[in-house]
C-alpha cells in the first residue's frame, strides 16, 4: 500500500467528526475524545470480526474492501440529503451522535485494506478525528453548504477507495 492510500483510510473513517464538531455544543477537546475513543473502538472491533467474517465469503474475498467502501459512499451521499441537523448539548446525546456517525469505522474495520496497515491507520485515526472536529467547531456557523460539501468529499473518499482497492 502507498502512503497517500494509507492516509486516505483513517481520513476517510474521521471525516465524520466535521459534523459532529459542527453540531455539538460541549467543548472541542470533550467531543474530540470522545469522537477518538468510539471511532478507534468500533475499528478495533471490525479488525476483531473481520477473521470471523470473511472465511464465510472466501471466494469474492477481494471484493469486500470495494463494496464496504462503495456503501459507505452512498450512506454518505445519503446523510448528505435526508439527514437534518441539530445541536447536541449532552455527553450522552454526543456519545450517540458519534456512535451513530462513527459506525463506518467498523465497517471499515472488517476491510483487508486496513488489516494490512492496522497501525498506520489506528495512528490516522488518532490524529484525524481532533482534528476534524475542530474543523468542525470551527465551521459550525458556516451553514447547510459547507456541511454538505463535508458530505460530498466524504462520499468521494469512499468512492475513490472502492475504486482503488479493486
């Protein structure tokens, strides 16, 4: 795997976290922890699964990183028109909003792709996550438009995986 593929997996997997910086109005550092701890244990819990997983689909084995990532691009394109957003003002109500937003990880989890580079990507998803959310916090009063754009670029992220690890 090349370095800019290694990046694009926890990037993609994080970028996420610009809506929930932008809809959440508990500190940034709070929601930034919180944000790391679900999305680096839902991708710790796919790579746990992912053994179980794939030995049942062994002959379309190569296929399953380009539809997981194909999915996750439409369930990003989705969010994108049918999601509405409001601001969380809870622990428990951002603990829900990250889970909820955070469940690519394990999806992402159960790719070969991210068996194959596990520490960069666990390193990548360590640093992306704050950070996306203070892109997040910082763009928060932008609008519906740059938070669709977010949408957008996530979805491209997955499309241009899907595409790449076919």
């Amino acid at each position: 795997m090349d370095i800019f593929f290694s990046l694009l997996l926890p990037a993609s997997v994080t970028i996420d976290n610009v809506v929930i910086g932008q809809n959440t109005s508990l500190p940034p550092s709070r929601v930034a922890v919180i944000s790391t701890v679900i999305h680096l244990t839902l991708l710790m819990v796919g790579v746990y699964l992912a053994p179980y997983i794939t030995p049942y689909i062994p002959a379309s084995e190569h296929w399953i990183s380009p539809a997981l990532f194909t999915l996750l691009g439409i369930l990003s394109l989705w969010t994108v028109f049918h999601h509405t957003h409001q601001m969380v003002a809870s622990v428990t109500g951002t603990l829900f909003l990250s889970s909820v937003l955070a469940f690519d990880a394990l999806l992402l989890g159960l790719t070969p792709a991210v068996t194959k580079t596990l520490a960069f990507v666990f390193v990548g998803v360590f640093f992306f996550s704050p950070l996306f959310v203070w892109v997040g916090r910082t763009t928060s009063k932008s609008g519906a438009k740059i938070r669709r754009r977010f949408g957008y670029a996530e979805a491209a992220l997955f499309f241009g995986l899907a595409g790449y690890t076919i």
